[in-house]
C-alpha cells in the first residue's frame, strides 16, 4: 500500500523556534490551531505544517523561545517618498492624554513623508460591507453569513480547516491594503514619480501581518512593502510625539472607525445583524457552527483570534483592557455619527474600490495522489492505533493528540514506540486517582 | 471491498457533549479527502440525526460506514419514537417542548434536513418503538 501522506503548499513560516531555549516541552504543540508542531526527538519543537500565524505558540511559551519573524526596515531603501499608516490599536498605546493627532504628527516627525489615518478608512469599508451585503442578499444561494476579510489569522485558518467558508469571504480588500494602494497611486501622480518610488510602512498589533506582505490571500501582490510591529517603534515614537511643535490637524475620522481595535469595533459601524467573536477557541467553535448551518439570521460575523480584537495582538504594549479603556474614551469622544457620505462611498464601490484582485486560495493540506481505497485503508489502520492508545492526550510522544500520533505512525513519520504507554502495552498509572481504563470513551472499535 | 465501519455512542440529554459525533464524522471524512460539499451534506445529517437522539431518543448510536462508492450512517435509538413520519418529514411540522424551543432547537427542521441533503432516507420508527434511520450518499466511485 502507497503511504497516503498529508502535503501543504510550500509552508511559509511565520514563526521561528530558538533551539536553544527550547527545552521540548508540549505546550506550543498543543496550542497550535492548525497541529503544525511536533516535537523532535523529545528535544525541541518544530514546525512542521500549515502555519496560520495566530501567534499562540509564541503566547504559551514560558521560555521565549518561539519568536514571530518580522520584516526587518530594510524595506525603505530606495524610497523616494514613505507612506505609513496604523492600526487603530497605536491610538490606545499612549495612555489617555495622548490624542490620535499627536501620534499621526509623532509619525511624521519620524520621517515619514506622508502619514495617513487608518480610522478614516475603516469607516468607509464599513458602508462598503453594508453594500455588499445588500447586493449578496439579492444573490440565490448565496453563502450566509458572510465573514470578515479583515484578521488574516481567520482568512487562514478557514483556508486551512474550513475550506467550504471561504466563499463567506467578501473578496474586499481589507483597509490597510486599501490604504497603501491608494497612497502609491497618489503620491505618484502628485511627485510625478514611479508607485514603485514609494514605499508603504504598516504599523500593526499582530505579528500576522506579515502574513499579507509574504503571502497575500486577496492580492496578487500586496501594497505594503513592510510591517512594523507596534512594540518595535514604541520608544521612538514616544519620543517624537513628545518633541512635535507644530499644530496641524491629520485626524479627522470619527468614532466609528476608531474603535476597530476593539473587538466589535468593526461591526459597530455596520447596521445590520452582525456578530463579534473573539480568541481563537471561540473563532473555531463559530466557524464551526457556520459550517454546520447553526448561526441563522446573522449577516455578518467579525471574528478576531487574539482576545478582545487586535488590542489583544503580541506587538501591544499597553495592557490590553487598559488600552480598551482608552479606545472607548475616544470613540465616546470623536461620536459615533459618520462622517464619510453615503454617496460617496456607493460611488467608490460601484467602481470597484473596496475590491480585492483575486479571490481567496484554498491552502488545506491534501492528500496525496492516493485512491479511496488507499485512503480508507489508511484511516482504518489509524483507528486501530487510536483504539490501542490510552488516550492520555499527553503530548510526550512529540505528536499533539493521539490521533495525530496514529496518523503520524501510520505514515511513517514515527514509530509506535515513540508512545510511552504503548511501549509497556498497558496504560500507566499516572496522576493523582487516575483511572485504570479508558472507561469514558464513547467511540468504540468495530470488529 | 475496503470498508471502514465507525460506531459512536450517543447519550440522550447530554447536552453539553452535543454534537461532538457529528463533528467526529465531520473530521473522518475530510481525513478521508472527500469532497467538501459531501463532507457538509454528510456532516448536516449527522447533526441533525444527533441531535434527535439528545433531544427524543432513549441511547443511541451512530454508525459510520465509508465504501469506495458510498457514505452510509445508520443511526438507531430506542426513545420515544415517531408517530406520524410523513409529518415528521414536512418542514415545521415538530413535537418539541416549549423549553428546547427556548434552547433554538424543535424548528421542525431536523428530518426534513436530512432528507434535502441525503441522497436516500429510509425511516423506521413508531410510537413507542425507537427510530431507525438509513441515511446514504452517492459519488461516483473512487476519485481518481
């Protein structure tokens, strides 16, 4: 029988591992959404499948071992011009007393030639949803609810798990994107100079936004040529909020589009029924009801993996309900009423503003040319192993569950003895009053 | 022929394990590499099936059967049963208690669901006498 193996795309990593630091514990492997880690020889973790860039190995890690790869600022050489623009979530990072204002002159003092407002942008995506979904409403069949193209992270993670949602997917290109296409084109036009003199800088809470620049889902290419974490331009920041003189208004966005930091912050603006959904087990547990038809009557779901939105993201620094605090103090300040027309929006959409160039790739691992036949073959051969398992869920043989373990046994990636109950044949007795059998299970082998 | 034959056990009331057979079809078959759509399909039925056995049934089980031509659950409960299955069958038509109503459940969906997203149904049941449900999907042959 032919090995039925589980092959990905070329992965690209969006973590690295210290193999120094790391002492081989399980605690990345079993957080990873995605069961991309294994640990090697008892030793040291390593990557091994589709990484999503959730950022979770990096959360659980007592050591510091595993570390988000960012782009380094080697991206500006060459620049002629340099846009930038900020998550939302740098305006919370400052504490109560320093406006967006202060923080948008902060970052031209920096050097950057042209400094745009995040917030203004995202008011207007949130009309462009609206639109869209009028115009899906009037579609038969159409994919229900539709599901933010905005957390990168979920984008992935439905390509990776739940590949039948992608079509819940607006083919919208998300603000950010929206924002550096934009600034290209005009500065362009306005210096007279190549889009390719100018360089965009993303300042973002989430290491996954790096994702976009590596591996655009919506793009053909992305418009960003960096990202900057928030954590690695705090201090200088501070800095040169602190030294601005001049007194010139570049904030001029309402509340509405301030408050996309926050988890909810999206759909806030958006008049219809929608949900917000936070952290990365309740994103998994609703896009499984989604899959399953359970979520009726909702529009449209803002799902973020870090908990309470993208001020829960790793590049932070502020304390992130300290920082929520701050957000809403602004939304409250700034209104809720919108500032960009209605009309002008609808104009923009009509042309295809708002729209992103491709559609979304599907990027789940596939089984390898195999038949049915093999592959039965092989799943019978993996519930054997599960059903000889004592269903610890340990994590010690280096895989993440155990079956996960059988699948790695049966495709020849680890040997069976690698399982430390399985190498005395009888489970151990470990922990405090554990059970002699696995007495609770539900799902039993067929003969 | 390869048959692979997985049997669950589904406790009635248990509310809070709910579900999680149909997501343990769900995940077989995509290990198995169907094609979405038919992991869906199947994946909606299990639910449904499941979720009749938490809400009506006495125990019940689920089988999974997985051939290189077709996907059959057989699902068999000994609860209270159908009285009227051509009813049972129309959308809306339900017997559920105003509390699981509460829970979102007892639309009058579950069977009719079922039968939209199979390729065959086939029903045994009466008052009293637990249900018994045949539920098969077609494809054509092995996907090479």
């Amino acid at each position: 029988v032919k090995k039925a193996s589980l092959s990905f795309p070329t992965p690209v990593r969006y973590v690295e591992i210290d193999e120094e630091r790391c002492n081989g514990c399980v605690l990345c492997m079993k957080a990873c959404p995605t069961k991309a880690i294994r640990v090697h020889e008892g030793r040291v973790a390593k990557v091994i499948g589709a990484c999503v860039a959730c950022g979770e190995c990096i959360r659980v890690c007592p050591r510091g071992a595993t570390r988000a790869i960012t782009t380094d600022q080697g991206h500006m050489e060459g620049a002629k011009y340099s846009a930038v623009s900020a998550s939302t979530v740098l305006y919370s990072q400052f504490g109560e007393n320093v406006m967006p204002n202060d923080i948008l002159l902060g970052l031209r003092k920096m050097g950057f030639s042209y400094v745009h407002d995040l917030s203004y942008t995202n008011e207007m995506f949130n009309g462009a949803i609206e639109l869209y979904i009028r115009d899906n409403r009037k579609k038969e069949h159409a994919p229900w609810p539709l599901i933010s193209p905005v957390c990168p992270v979920v984008v992935r993670l439905i390509a990776c798990r739940f590949p039948e949602l992608l079509q819940h997917i607006p083919s919208l290109a998300a603000p950010r994107e929206i924002v550096a296409r934009e600034a290209k084109k005009r500065l362009a036009i306005k210096h007279g100079c190549d889009e390719s003199d100018i360089k965009t800088t993303h300042i973002t809470p989430c290491p996954a936004k790096m994702t976009c620049l590596m591996e655009p889902f919506f793009q053909t290419h992305s418009y960003i040529d960096g990202a900057v974490g928030i954590s690695q331009i705090y201090n200088l920041l501070r800095k040169n909020i602190e030294e601005v003189e001049e007194d010139e208004v570049l904030h001029h966005s309402g509340g509405v589009g301030l408050g996309w930091g926050m988890s909810g912050g999206e759909i806030s603006g958006v008049g219809m029924s929608c949900l917000a959904v936070s952290g990365l087990q309740d994103t998994i547990d609703y896009l499984e009801r989604i899959e399953m038809g359970r979520l009726p009557n909702i529009d449209y779901v803002e799902f973020r993996t870090c908990s309470e939105g993208c001020l829960g993201g790793l590049f932070t620094v502020a304390d992130k309900y300290q920082a929520k605090r701050y957000m809403q103090q602004l939304v409250r300040m700034y209104g809720v009423e919108k500032r960009v027309k209605y009309e002008y929006i609808k104009k923009l959409y009509t042309r295809g503003w708002f729209f992103a160039d491709k559609k979304a790739d599907i990027r789940q691992g596939v089984l390898s040319r195999t038949s049915l036949t093999e592959r039965i073959d092989r799943q019978k051969r993996v519930d054997e192993i599960v059903a000889s398992l004592p269903r610890k869920e340990c994590g010690l043989c280096g895989s993440p569950d155990c079956e996960t373990f059988a699948e790695d046994v049966v495709d020849g990636r680890v040997h069976l003895d690698n399982c430390l109950y399985f190498q005395e044949k009888k489970p151990k007795s470990i922990g405090i009053g554990c059970e002699s059998e696995s007495s609770r299970h539900r799902e039993q082998a067929v003969p | 022929m390869p048959q692979l034959r997985k049997r669950y056990e589904i406790e009635p009331k248990d509310f809070v394990r709910a579900g999680e057979v149909s997501l343990q079809v769900q995940r077989t078959l995509r290990n198995l590499g169907f094609d979405e759509d038919l992991i869906r399909r199947a994946s909606i039925c299990a639910y449904e099936a499941e979720m009749n056995i938490v809400m009506y049934g006495g125990k019940g089980e689920l089988v999974l059967t997985v051939s290189p031509n077709e996907i059959v659950l057989n699902v068999n409960d000994d609860g209270v049963g159908i009285e009227d299955i051509a009813a049972a069958l129309k959308e809306g038509y339900s017997t559920a208690s105003a509390a699981y109503r509460e829970m979102g459940f007892g639309a009058g969906m579950g069977l009719p669901n079922i039968k939209r997203n199979a390729d065959f149904l086939d029903i045994h049941s009466g008052h009293g006498q637990g249900t018994c449900l045949n539920i098969v999907f077609n494809f054509a042959g092995d996907l090479e």
